[in-house]
C-alpha cells in the first residue's frame, strides 16, 4: 500500500512538474516537487531492494530513517504555513478607507505587466476606485534588458484600463526587491504628508501577503492592511511552497 501510494503521489508530481516546466515557468517550488516525485517514484520500484541493502548497513538505516522523520516533521511545518496563508488571506478582504495604496512588482514581459503582476493591479485598481482620495504608489524599477522601469508600465495599464487619476498615482521606480519596494516608499509617502501610522493598504499576491507585511512592520509601518491578488489554481501550491522558502530567507536575513 505505501508503494502504491508512493508511486502514485510520485507520478503526479513529476507530471505535473514537468507541464509547468513546459510553459516556461521554473523556480524553486516546481524543481522541488520534481526531486521529491523522483524520490517517490524511485523507493516505490526499488523498495525491497533498498530495505535489503539497509537491513546489511544499519548506519545507512538510521540515515534513511532519520531523513524520512526530517521529510516529515518539514511536511508539517509546510501544511502550517499553507494554513497561514490561508488565514492572511481572508484577513486581506476587509479594507477600509486607506491614504495610499503600495502595489508590489512583480515583473514585466516584453513591456506589459506579467500576469501575476495584472492581478495585483486588478485588486489594488478596486481598491483605489472605492477610495478616491487615496494615492497609489506603483513600485519596481528596471529589470534586465528593461528601457521602461517596471512602476512606469505599472502605471500606464492602471491608468489605461481603469481610468484612474493619473495625478493619484506616483512612481518608486529604482527598487529591485520587496524589502526596497516598501523602503523606498517611505520618502514619497513622507513628500505627500502621509504618516506611517495612518492606514496604508499593500497589495501583492496571495502568497507574498506574510512576508510583504512583516518586512513593512519591520520598516515602520503600524497601520497595515493587506489586498490579495490570487495565484491560478494550476501553480497556486508551487508558488505558496516558493513563498515558504522566501519567508524562511527573510527571517534569516532579518528583513523582519
């Protein structure tokens, strides 16, 4: 039954894998399954053969013991975060009237917004229309081979396709990552008069929603609220599982 099991979890992973792989889309959390469908699959179709070698080598059985508790206890730890997120984004839907509105980058591709990057602009554009008042600081500065900084094309499809206020709308154009996104935005929200202490709203993906908040109570900002932008169904776990290893990157180099 734990063949059975194995190779049917194993195969699904390397399937799976290997379809987003074939649109382009690589990174940690779609290698990582790959290996781990490879793991499955392998202890599956040589089980006996293994728990033989390991019944003549006890210090490679405790090795492999010791290695399937630690895959365990890390499975755990995982459906914990996943749990987490989950609970960050239900509390992303309750937004009230808010001064600005930082909308993290999140790349661009032959100068549009990527698609993850059009659904956080979707949500963060919702929210400006409901709050009229409210600025919108579009945040990324210019990636490789880029003419046109990422908060300037930002701009111009939030502007475009919503119609909102260009004189609303300010640009933190020379950040290259979430922790300068949210450091740089201090000095334009400082320019406009607009405390760290009053609401200010961050809209970024679902999964990003921990790490984004926690680097901005890091900086100073006390009066957070969160917008989600959901991830598609088909790379929403290999993204959370991505996130999980970022947000473990951040604490250890105490961007919070």
């Amino acid at each position: 039954m734990k063949r059975l099991f194995l190779f049917i979890a194993g195969a699904l992973l390397l399937i799976d894998g290997l379809w987003l792989i074939s649109m382009d889309k690589i990174h940690l959390g779609i290698v990582l399954p790959l290996l781990i469908a490879v793991i499955f699959i392998v202890t599956a179709l040589f089980d006996n053969a293994i728990h033989q070698y390991l019944a003549r080598h006890a210090t490679f059985k405790k090795i492999w013991k010791l290695c399937w508790a630690g895959f365990w206890v890390w499975l755990i730890s995982l459906a914990g975060f996943f749990a987490y997120l989950q609970y960050s984004i239900a509390q992303s839907n309750h937004i009230p009237p808010v001064k600005a509105i930082l909308v993290l980058g999140s790349g661009i591709e032959h100068g549009q917004p990527s698609a993850t990057l059009k659904t956080r602009l979707d949500v963060a554009s919702d929210i400006a229309l409901n709050n009229p008042e409210a600025v919108l600081i579009m945040t990324g500065g210019l990636g490789f081979n880029e003419k046109v900084s990422e908060a300037e094309v930002m701009k111009t499809y939030i502007v475009q396709n919503y119609h909102v206020n260009p004189e609303h709308i300010y640009l933190e154009d020379r950040s290259t990552s979430t922790e300068l996104n949210i450091i740089n935005s201090k000095a334009i929200l400082k320019d406009l008069n607009i405390r760290l202490n009053q609401p200010i709203a961050i809209a970024t993906s679902d999964f990003h929603l921990p790490r984004a908040s926690a680097i901005a109570q890091y900086q100073g900002y006390t009066n957070i609220y969160t917008i989600s932008a959901p991830t598609p169904l088909y790379i929403r776990y290999n993204s959370w599982l991505r996130e999980y290893f970022a947000f473990l990157s951040g604490w250890l180099l105490r961007e919070y």
